[in-house]
C-alpha cells in the first residue's frame, strides 16, 4: 500500500524543481561568494541575485535578508540579540505561551539572565486578546515576539493589530513566521514587523537553511561571530546550494499558488470531517476553524489515545502527528494544549495534527480518511 504523508507542519518534502536547482549548484558554482577571483564573484551574484527573489516574495528590500540556518537561528538571533543590545532601555520581553520552543526556550534562558517575560495566555480556541497584550506592554517593554500562525492548532495570531499597537512604542516587533510563510500573503513593513523567521524545509525547500528578515530602520549585533559574510551580520560561509534550493521554493510560491493551496487543503479537511461525520466518529477540532492556516488540521478524538491512534496508522503507512516535531520522542505534553485546556485536560492525550502539502491529493485524503475511522473503531471496541 503507497504510504501517506501528512506531516508536513513538520517538514516537507522537497519540490522536484528545488532538488534539481540545488544539484545543479553544486556542480557548477564552485567558488567562495567571499572570494574575489572569478569563481567567488560568479557565486556572489547568483546569492545577490536569489536574495532579491526572497526580498520581493516579503515587498521587502534585498538588503534586509539575512541569509542562515533556519527558524531557530533566526529565533535565537532576533530574541537574545535585540534583548543584550536593550538591556538598557528595558529588561522586560513579551511572548505567547504557545511560541514554538525556539522561542519559548530561549525566553527561558534570558529569564535565567535577569530578564522579565510575559507569556500571554490564549482561550480554549487558542485565540490571543489583543485586550491583554495592551495591557502587559509597558514603557520598559524592549521586545515581544508572538509567532504568525502556530505550528500545532494552526491558528493565526493578531499581528497587524500587535504591529499597529507598537508603531508609538519602541518595542522590537518579531514574529516566528516559519509556518505561515508557505501559504500567507505576509508584507513585514506594511504590518510594522521588524524582525522575521523563516525556515526553508517548511516550504519544501531543503532542510538547514533559511533567511531572517531585519527592517532596515533597526540595529541588531550579529549572533554569529567570525568572518565578514551577510555583511558582517552573520559569520560563516553562505550555503550556496542549499540558499538556491530555498530560493527556487520561494519561486514556486506564488501569490496563486498560495490561493490554490488554501482551496485545495480546505476541500482536504472537508473530506476527512465528512468522512467522520458519516461513520459517527466522535471528535473535536483544536483551535479556531475560522481563523488558521489552512494546512494544518488538529483533532481530538475524546477516549482515543493519541500515541496509539498514531502507532497503528504508522503500521499502515501513515504519518501525521501530535504536535511539534521538536518536541517528538519525548513524554512531555503539548503545551499549546495545556496552554488552551489547563495541565491535565483528557484533550492533551487525544488529539492529533494533521497537516498537507505537496504529493497530497483526493483520493489519498479520502483514503486515510477510511483507514482513520476504522482505526478509531477498532481502538475504541
């Protein structure tokens, strides 16, 4: 039986295109973008030039992309940086408390320095009040970082209303943007973002790469110390192949592309809820069904375990999840659920994510959607 793949909130597969590109790189772009000889010069400007690709993907200036690792580079950098180089106008930082732990942990390590943060609270649709962001932010508050769609439930967060509120405070705005990137229509000056995360293999480029984006208009120490690339703002030999394959992805992603996604995911979900309605599956959904990212699809199957609904569709060659893959293989719970039902809520070890994306297509859907109720059935006997 062909196996099915529904993880991608976890990491996507990489586009034939992006493979292609990457290879292709490799064996033709041999110099140094720091070099000066010819060879370095030639992989300077395919980088120049793949920078302006992703600068145009955010209506943003090509001097504003960092070139790094991933989302959990660009987390740590915007976050520890702009905080040590703050510190003193404020030591107080503002998050959610269902930030992606390469934020949340990260808050934790500045709390150990002597910082102050606030985790905002979210309701059991997962929904921020921006009533209560107004009212943690005060005169020595230096950063708030609150993630554009969450990884889990999907749920997107009040940004242009957060961005809009700082433009007269000034608080560094970033957000983690690592899962909306890939189907959201994000313009970081329009909204008042100063710092941006985003990580390649969410939008099936390769994995170990991505960009932040830094407004111009701000200053930010450089994270990595070292040699003088992306203009002394992050030190270490640009991956070359892996920033082309990440922006041929970009490529892909055009404004159509994302409203064909967010047409063809939704009709996804319809099928699955439809295919549990019939069969008389009992089940919840997590988060706010009218205000998320389209891929992601997070449900709860009240008496079912999640850890062995998800043992016995991975005998069948099925794969989806119970949240964060940063947090898989551990026995800690969700703290995205536990942030929206309290500790110990029968939900956090019901519920499982579902997410799509690229080699996804009806009859797959329609597919797992049987083997899903059958599975559930047969648990529940």
């Amino acid at each position: 039986m062909e196996p099915i793949y529904l993880d991608h909130a976890a990491t996507t597969p990489a586009h034939p295109a992006v493979i292609d590109i990457m290879a292709n790189e490799m064996a033709n772009t041999v110099g140094n973008p720091s070099s000066i000889h010819t060879f370095g010069r030639q992989a300077h400007r395919r980088l120049e030039d793949i920078r302006q690709v992703i600068a145009a993907s955010l209506d943003v200036l090509p001097h504003e992309i960092i070139f790094n690792s991933g989302g959990t580079e660009g987390d740590n950098t915007a976050i520890i940086e702009t905080a040590l180089s703050k510190k003193e106008q404020g030591m107080h930082l503002i998050t959610t408390m269902i930030e992606h732990p390469a934020v949340l942990e990260t808050m934790k390590y500045l709390e150990k320095m002597g910082f102050e943060v606030t985790y905002l609270p979210v309701d059991e649709n997962g929904e921020l009040a921006i009533a209560d962001f107004e009212k943690a932010l005060r005169d020595d508050t230096i950063l708030v970082s609150v993630m554009y769609g969450n990884n889990e439930i999907g749920n997107l967060l009040p940004i242009k209303e957060i961005g809009a509120l700082l433009k007269t405070h000034p608080a560094i705005f970033h957000t983690d943007a690592v899962q909306a990137y890939g189907s959201e229509l994000i313009s970081p000056h329009e909204f008042g973002i100063d710092l941006l995360s985003i990580s390649a293999h969410k939008i099936n480029g390769p994995k170990g790469v991505g960009f932040l984006f830094k407004n111009d208009a701000i200053s930010l120490p450089a994270f990595l110390h070292g040699g003088e690339q992306e203009e002394k703002r992050r030190a270490g030999t640009e991956n070359l192949a892996g920033i082309a394959g990440m922006g041929e992805a970009v490529t892909l992603l055009t404004e159509s592309e994302k409203e064909q996604r967010h047409k063809k995911y939704a009709e996804y979900q319809q099928l699955i809820l439809t295919h549990l309605n019939e069969n008389k599956i009992v089940y919840e959904i997590n988060g706010n069904p009218e205000n998320k990212l389209a891929h992601i699809l997070n449900l709860r199957f009240p008496g079912v375990s999640s850890d062995l609904l998800l043992m016995h569709l991975d005998l069948q060659g099925i794969a989806i999840s119970t949240g964060s893959a940063c947090t898989a293989g551990t026995v800690e719970p969700s703290h995205v659920l536990e942030a929206l039902y309290g500790k110990n809520h029968p939900a956090i070890k019901e519920s499982v994510r579902i997410s799509f994306g690229l080699g996804n297509d009806c009859e797959q859907i329609q597919r797992f959607s049987a083997i899903l109720s059958e599975t559930i059935q047969k648990i529940k006997q």
